[in-house]
C-alpha cells in the first residue's frame, strides 16, 4: 500500500492545498525581501550622495572663507583672521574626510591637503617676503578651487555611477523575481494537477461504482483503492451490493414460494369447480351453474396472473443479467420491425426509422426484447393503415430511441400506473385479445438495467414513448 493511502482524501487535500500555498509565499517572501534590499540600498545611496554634494559644497564654500581670511591676514596681520583661516580650514578637513569612500578624488584629496599645508607655510612668513608670499598664496588657492572643481565633478560622476549600478541590480532583481514567480506558478500548477489526477482516481471509481449499482450490475465486487477514507466507503458500497444480491435473491425466493404455495389450493379449486360444473356431485340448477362458470372463469384469471408473476420475475432477473457489447441502434430497431413484418402488414401499418446510426454498449438481446415488446404495443393499438414512427438520435451524450403511434393513446389516469406489472389502462382495443399487464413492465426493467430511462411523453394523438440510454462518444 502506498504510503500516501495510510491518510485520509481531507489530509491529503489539505496538505495539497498547504504545499501550493507554501511553494507561492515563499517565492513571493523571497522576492519581497530582494526588493526590500534594494530599496534599502537605494535609499543608503541617496544619502550618501546628499551627504558628498554637501560635503563638495562646503569644500568649496570654506576654500573661499580661507582665501579671505589668509589674504587679509597676511596684510593686517591681525590674530583674529588667523583664528578665522584656522576654523575654515578644520571645517574645510571635516568636509574633506567625508569624501574619503569616493576612490577617483584620492589624488584631489591628497594633492589639497599639499596645497593647504604650503598656503599655512605662506602664513608664517617673514614681513619683508609679503609680495612673493601673496603671490604664492593666490597660486595656491587657485589649485585649491581647480581641485574642488574637480572633486565636485568627479563626486556628481560616483553618484551617477552609483544610481547606474543600482538601477542595473534593480532590474536584475526584477527580471528574477518574474523567472521565481513564474517557476513558481508553473510548479504550483503541476503539482495541482498531479494532486488534482490522483485524487480524482478512487473518485472516478467510486463513481464508476455507484453507476454500476444504479445499473442494477450486481455481479462485478467493488473495490477501491486510494485514501482510509474512499476506501472505507467503498467497503460500505461492496456491503450495499452484497446487500441487494441478498434482497433480489430473496425476493426472487419469495415470489417463488408464494406462486408455488398458490398454485396447488388453486388447481384444486379449479377441479372442484369443474365437477361441479360437470354434475358429478349432482345436478344443479341454471343459477348454481352460473356460479360455477363465474368460478371457474376467475379461478383461471387467478392461475394465469399467478403464471404472469413468475414470467415477469424471472423476466425482471433475466434483465439484470446484461451480457453488453457494442451495437447499432438502428440496425437493431430494423431488426425487430422486420421480426414482427408480418404482424403490422396484415392491418396495413407503415413503419418508419428515423435518425443516424448510432452505437451504444448494450445488451443486443434483451433490448431487442423491449424494442419489441414496445412495437408489438403500438400495433396492437394502432388503427389499420396507420403510421408508426420510429427516431434515433444523440441528444446531450445519450443515445435517444423514440417510437409514436397513432393509436388511441393512454388516458390522463393512467400514466402514472403505465409500467406497473399487470396494470392495463382504459383504452384497450375492441379487436384485439386483453393483454397481461406485462409488457411494458419488462420493457421498463430492461432499459432500466442499461441505466437508462423511459417515459411516456404528452404529445399525441397516440402513444409516444422516449427511451435514453448511456452513450459513450
């Protein structure tokens, strides 16, 4: 036994449907996350670029404080602009080393912090140097504003790249988050469908089962495979077919033994009657033979209703017992019209089939057998020179046999009786024997083991009678 059979259909489904839903969030979690990064990173990237364009900025706005403060120092020489360049300068540095994650302003960055170092030594010069100390201090600041230039142009170029980058990984993020989910969608969807076919197994054969049961096809044992729970109720469908073998068995023993029972006081009664009809136990008068012949007529309806049970019983068992193969509807009507050719051409009726051909897995006997026990109705009740209409037709997966006549039709009270054992309508024909109830019976059990259907049908003038059966394309 698999291990997958050891739980039951609502295990397993749960565990389908918690399998799928696991495989969806987690390539959904992992893309969420993948976005969730890149989202941080570009958020870490913006600032850093604010951050370096207001550290270039305040480069550039120090650099000009200190060339104000050194240019008036060296000319006034007053303490207070020194403490002035001093301040701009460390606030130059601090604006500097913010710089230091950009590689390409390494060379800038040193090369400044030379520059810087000579305007200091400039400033610590001795009075008599002062025109060749401010020109080599307007040098030096001119290098300085060329170097901010460039590390601001080289910082705006590393942002640029940076944002390049990230919108790069971006778009690879996106482009594999769509290839994950679509593999997950896809994985979900096999794995839906091999749950989907495997579960669908044992039900497609507990429904094959319970056709077979409705089909009155007690012979075939059920058996069904799958989880604890479809097989438990298959064990339970294989109980109701033992079930039914016994009761159809006992009513078949029932209908045997009471027929039986009856027929031995019956045929006593029948002999008793017909001495005293005949005199043996002394003459008797008109109104005493009136009684005997009253007797002796419903004494022998009674044995032939007896005789009619056991008929239609082991018609009825006889109807069960399918042997099905593939035949042609239409060849099959023709077949019985031509049997009973005779019959219908001596009251000059017209037969007519109508339809396709059409297959259908019967058993060619026994519907034979309803077949014609339903044209030999519509003769019986038909008027000389009638027409009876026989149609074959496919209609939403079932083979459809439809027979008409243009008889007298059944009375409104009795069709709901019609296919009763025994039971005879109103409208019987003057001319012809009264029937026993049966035929239309026995049709009913027949198309009713084939898991089909019949029905009288309202249209008119005369019968018409509808038949479905399974038809498999």
């Amino acid at each position: 036994m698999p291990v997958l059979d050891r739980f039951s259909f609502r295990h397993l489904l749960l565990v389908a449907f918690l399998l799928i839903a696991a495989l969806l969030g987690g390539a959904a979690l992992r893309g969420l996350f993948t976005l969730e990064d890149l989202l941080l990173r570009s958020g870490a990237g913006a600032r850093a670029a604010v951050a370096e364009t207001a550290a270039v900025q305040q480069l550039g706005e120090r650099t000009v404080a200190m060339e104000r403060a050194a240019r008036q120092y060296l000319v006034l020489d007053d303490p207070g602009l020194r403490q002035r360049f001093d301040e701009a300068a460390r606030e130059a540095e601090a604006a500097l080393q913010q710089l230091e994650g950009i590689a390409a302003i390494a060379a800038e960055r040193a090369r400044w912090g030379e520059l810087l170092a000579e305007v200091r030594a400039q400033l610590r010069g001795e009075a008599a140097t002062l025109p060749a100390r401010e020109a080599a201090l307007a040098q030096a600041f001119r290098g300085l504003d060329e170097l901010g230039r460039r590390m601001a142009e080289q910082t705006r170029r590393a942002a640029d790249a940076r944002n390049r980058t990230l919108l790069a990984e971006l778009d690879a993020g996106r482009a594999q988050l769509g290839r994950q989910m679509l593999a997950a969608i896809a994985v979900a969807v096999l794995l839906a469908l091999g749950f989907g076919l495997w579960l669908a197994r044992p039900l497609r054969r507990l429904e094959a089962a319970v056709e077979r049961l409705g089909e009155n096809r007690l012979d075939e044992p059920i058996g069904i495979a799958g989880p604890v729970d479809v097989r438990a109720l298959g064990r339970r469908l294989e109980w109701l077919r033992l079930r039914l073998l016994e009761l159809d068995a006992d009513k078949s023993r029932f209908l045997r033994h009471v027929s039986h029972e009856l027929k031995t006081p019956l045929a006593a009664l029948r002999e008793g009657v017909a001495l005293l009809d005949e005199g043996v136990a002394g003459a008797l008068s008109e109104g005493q033979r009136e009684v005997a012949r009253i007797l002796r007529d419903n004494t022998a309806v009674l044995q032939a209703q007896i005789e009619g049970l056991l008929r239609f019983n082991a018609a009825a068992f006889e109807a069960r017992r399918l042997a099905r193969r593939r035949a042609d509807l239409k060849a099959l009507v023709a077949d019985c019209v031509q049997r009973q050719r005779l019959q219908w051409r001596a009251r000059q009726i017209e037969v007519r089939i109508e339809g396709e051909a059409l297959t259908a897995e019967v058993d060619p006997d026994k519907l034979g057998i309803a077949l014609g026990n339903l044209l030999s109705n519509a003769i019986r009740f038909s008027p000389p020179r009638a027409t009876i209409r026989w149609r074959i037709a496919r209609h939403g997966g079932r083979a459809v046999i439809d027979i008409a006549d243009e008889g007298p039709g059944v009375a409104a009270a009795d069709r709901a009786r019609i296919f009763e054992p025994f039971y005879r309508g109103e409208l019987q024909p003057a001319d012809a024997p009264r029937g026993s109830g049966l035929g239309l019976s026995i049709v009913h059990e027949v198309v009713t083991a084939h898991g089909g259907r019949i029905e009288l049908l309202a249209e008119g003038p005369g019968a018409h009678f509808h038949i479905e059966l399974p038809h498999d394309r």
